[in-house]
C-alpha cells in the first residue's frame, strides 16, 4: 500500500477534517484518510495514488497544499 501525505494550511476544526477526508476519499485509489489538525497534515493510503488528483482534492475541499512530505 502506498503513502503520500502532504502540509496543508487553513484547517481549523472538525468541518474541516471532513470537508478534505470527503473529496480525497473520492480520488481512485484512496483507501484511507488521516487527517491530523494540530500538525497541519493530511495522509493519505491507498494503491496507484495520483499526486496531482490528491492535490486537486484538498484545493477543491478548499484548502492550500503547502508541500508534499516523502512517505
């Protein structure tokens, strides 16, 4: 199972969580989604991820990907 997790920034609050963890989970592939406030951070787990459509995701849930972090 792959990993990828990148820096978001603007999450705030549990509205938050869902709003990213609801567009990711929709990305081909995702199996999971972690999302951690206090670290400004949003994991994600699955098969074949595509970097560019997870990305797209977090910028439609309306969130700023600051920077991809090696998994």
């Amino acid at each position: 199972m792959a990993q990828k997790q990148y820096h978001v920034t603007g999450m705030s609050c549990e509205h938050c969580v869902a709003s990213v963890t609801e567009e990711v989970s929709e990305v081909p592939g995702v199996s999971e989604v972690v999302v951690e406030l206090a670290a400004n951070t949003v994991t994600v787990h699955g098969t074949d991820l595509d970097d560019e459509r997870l990305r797209a995701a977090i910028v439609e849930a309306g969130y700023v990907v600051a920077d991809s972090v090696a998994a």
